[in-house]
C-alpha cells in the first residue's frame, strides 16, 4: 500500500494508517484516480479491513466521493484481500475474511 501513498501523496497526507491486505490495492488505486479528479480537499484518515470488507475513513469528501467510497467498500466483500481475485466472504478463526477458494484455508 505505499505505492498509494507514494502515487497519491495530498490524499494520503493527514492518514493515520492502512490496515489491509493488497488484493484490494487496485480497487484503491481506482478509488484514488476517482477522488483526484474531484479537485477537493478531501484526505483519507484511516483504510482498514472490518468484518471482511474494505473501511475508508475520510474528512472533506462530498456526495460524489462519498458514493465512490460506497462502491469500493462494497466490491471489496467479493475481490479476495489476498490476491484480487473473486472472493467472498468467510469465516476464519472466529473473524471475517473476504478470500478466494485459494486463500481460504491462509
């Protein structure tokens, strides 16, 4: 995920941290390309896995990027957070994981 953060660094700037796996980078990486188009002043403050999904916290968004943060946050609770594949949503350990058939048993 420091290729976000290097690729896009004033959305990055007030970002406490990112806590996920990078099966889910490209979904970010077009989420980024989506909110730098918008020309705001909008920052990320925190990326994390929960309950399986892809959370994005942010300040400064609009009805737009809000709707752009949404839909990744959706597609992320069927794209494998190991690797990007299709996935869906598991049980592992007592957590909740988006994985492939590959990664389930990882």
């Amino acid at each position: 995920m420091e290729k976000l953060i290097e690729d896009f660094p004033d959305l990055f700037s007030e970002c406490q941290y990112i806590e996920c796996l990078d099966g889910w980078f490209l979904l970010l990486h077009d989420l980024c390309q989506g909110v730098e188009k918008e020309k705001s002043k909008f920052k990320f403050t925190q990326i994390k896995e929960k309950f399986g999904r892809l959370r994005i916290y942010s300040i400064n968004s609009n009805a737009l990027i809000d709707f752009l943060i949404d839909n990744v946050e959706e597609k992320s609770s069927w794209i494998c957070e190991v690797c990007g594949e299709e996935g869906r949503i598991i049980e592992k350990n007592f957590w909740l994981k988006c994985r492939c058939p590959e990664h389930e048993l990882s």
